[in-house]
C-alpha cells in the first residue's frame, strides 16, 4: 500500500480492509471452538472498530478503565468488563452506579479488602455490579493463586456483591516460545480456581481468559469467553512471535526520511525517519530486534528512538532510502501508540476514506 499523498507523517494509518479481515478471522475462529469473543477495546479506544467486533459477533467488550467503560458505554456498548482489580471509593461508586443504569457491568477483583471497599461504597447499588475473580495464572502481575479463590469469593459475597466468574490474564505469553506454555497455564489455573468456586457452592457464568499471542490456542474445556486486543491491527510483537504476518497488519505509522548517511567503517548506513517515541511509543522488550518495525523493508532495524527521531540501520546490501521517501512503521506495542494520538486516518484502496477519533484516549482513571 502507498502512503496517500494528503498525509503529513508522522500519522498514524489504519487499512480498514486488514482490519475488517482481522476482526471477521478472530470472530469465525473463537465461534468455531464453542467460546464467545470479548475483545479488549484498551488496544483501540475507537467506537467504530468496536461497532465492527459487536457486528462481528463480540458478546461484550473488555476495557481496562473506568473512563474506557464510559466513553464505550456513551456509544452504545451494553455489556463491559472492567478486567482490572479496581479500588472503589465513593467517587468511582457513583461511576459505577451510572453505568450500570445503562449496561451490564462486571470488574475483577482480587482481594478481600478491594470487595468490602467497593460493597461499602457503593450501597444500596452493590447488587447492580457483578464481579469476576483475577487469577495468576503465570504472569505474576495482579490476580490471586487459584487455591485462594474460595476464600476471597466468600469474602466477596459476604460484602453483597455478586461472583459470576473468574478471569485471567495470560501475560507470559509476550516473549518467544511461551504461547503454547501460557495457554495450558491458563487452563490449568481456571480449571482449578473453577473447581474449587463450584464445590464450594458458586455458579460461574464467566470463565474468562485469553490474549492475542494464545487466542487460537485457548480451548472450550474450560474457558466459556476470551479477551484478544492487539489482534484487530497486529503489530511487531505481534510478528516477532510470528502469531501474525505481515499482511496481518493493520495499523502502521507513515513517516518520512529526513536525514541520510551511507555511513563507514565505524558508523553504520543509517536514515531518521520523523517517527520518535511521541508517536511510535517507547516500548522494547528485551528478546525484540529493535523499536519497530518497516513494514516493507523487513530486513532494516529501527536502533534508537528518541521523541521525534526514529534511527533505522540499513542492511549494506540494500539501497538507501532518499531523502523525503515515505515509510510504513509498525510500533512494538500498538496499544501505546495509539494512544498518542487524537485521531487516526482509514485508508481503503490505497485512498483515505474517513477519520476515527481515538475517543478513550488518555481515560486512564
């Protein structure tokens, strides 16, 4: 795909053919293993690409805020998972209590002491919010072991909220050679944490999991929904775990070449594209072979980001960029990078066809 004339880089583009493809391809597969699809809308913040996952066939959405709930919640959406273990004071009750009037709300909870917080402030309204347990299942991040859920969900409905599932978050999976790994912890750890909640007398509806990297690898023998994000873009992660392709990409930076060296014995062949961390983001984890991706020039590596240079080392076997040549990068992490934004170009064809607010941008409480 070309770069439309009309774009000043650095921009953020969205192909909604690759994305309207990526989002049908998720939906038939999760439908094919008996599982429902909650996709994470944090990866996006954009109303009307959830509008294609709930027409697509998403049972709800899964957001990471309150202010995401809200913001999805004024477009229409009528089923949200809060998947974060909140604390609710009686600020974050009253935006509870709006939501609820309008849809249904669920949020994760992993501590006795966060469910008697959130009960007391939230009063006579404790019925109208449902709560899922967070589960470890490997990550190490938030989420309690699974032999101590019957405990906490004791505790939580002692203090009159609802349990109605469990969840989990499959994080390790981020790193090669762990999908496959993550996936049976997740299972492990719901199946254990299911067992003990239903002996001990709890009816889960929800047995939640899921990320982009394990979603083609989580089974219906335990799980009843998964929660995928980055899967409606992709992004050099993504395509370093080769759990997407190239043509999978859906969402690049367009960035121009602003500085050219051919470089030496000391110095490698280099150009700086327009394209630093204020756009791209910052994100590297240790095991990526640079801070993005060229979508066409696989074989470049971006070394070195600072806030409004991107530096690329170009194989010596290649030709150099020009100056003022036009690029498609792929961010490491694309939930970051779009939320550096206000708006994103969609492009179809080769040939720009609307413009998307980022609306959830910067709603991190």
């Amino acid at each position: 795909m070309t770069i439309p004339e009309e774009i000043d880089t650095p921009e953020i583009m969205i192909d909604r053919d690759v994305l309207k493809r990526n989002i049908d391809r998720m939906a038939s597969a999760v439908r094919a293993k008996g599982l429902q699809l909650r996709p994470h809308v944090k990866t996006h913040k954009v109303p009307e690409i959830a509008e294609l996952q709930l027409a697509a066939g998403a049972v709800g959405l899964t957001v990471a805020t309150l202010g995401e709930a809200e913001i999805f919640a004024e477009h229409g959406a009528k089923d949200i998972f809060i998947a974060y273990p909140l604390w609710v004071g009686p600020r974050q009750a009253e935006r509870l209590r709006r939501l609820a009037e309008t849809t249904r709300i669920a949020v994760g909870v992993d501590s006795r002491e966060a469910a008697e917080t959130m009960a007391a402030s939230l009063g006579d309204a404790v019925g109208e919010v449902e709560v899922l347990l967070e589960i470890d299942s490997g990550h190490h991040r938030s989420g309690i072991a699974p032999d101590a859920t019957v405990d906490v969900a004791r505790a939580v409905s002692r203090a009159g909220l609802r349990v109605t599932g469990v969840f989990t978050f499959p994080g390790h999976s981020y790193a090669p050679g762990m999908p496959l790994k993550a996936a049976d912890d997740e299972r492990l750890a719901l199946s254990q944490a299911s067992d003990l909640l239903s002996a001990a007398g709890f009816h889960l509806a929800h047995r939640s999991g899921g990320s982009t990297p394990t979603a083609a690898l989580t089974g219906q023998s335990v799980a009843t929904e998964i929660r995928p994000g980055v899967y409606v873009f992709g992004d050099a992660q993504q395509l370093e775990l080769e759990r997407c392709t190239a043509e999978d990409i859906a969402l690049t930076i367009a960035a121009t070449v602003v500085s050219r060296h051919e470089g030496n014995d000391v110095i490698p062949r280099r150009v700086i594209l327009d394209s630093g961390s204020k756009i791209l983001g910052g994100d590297r984890p240790s095991w990526t072979t640079g801070f993005g991706r060229l979508l066409d020039h696989p074989e470049a590596r971006i070394t070195g980001l600072s806030e409004h240079h991107a530096t690329v080392v170009w194989p010596a076997e290649a030709t150099l960029p020009a100056l003022g040549d036009r690029l498609r990068v792929v961010p490491n992490h694309v939930c970051v990078a779009i939320n550096l934004v206000d708006e994103v170009t969609v492009i179809s064809g080769g040939e720009i066809v609307d413009r998307w607010r980022v609306a959830a941008r910067g709603r991190n409480r």
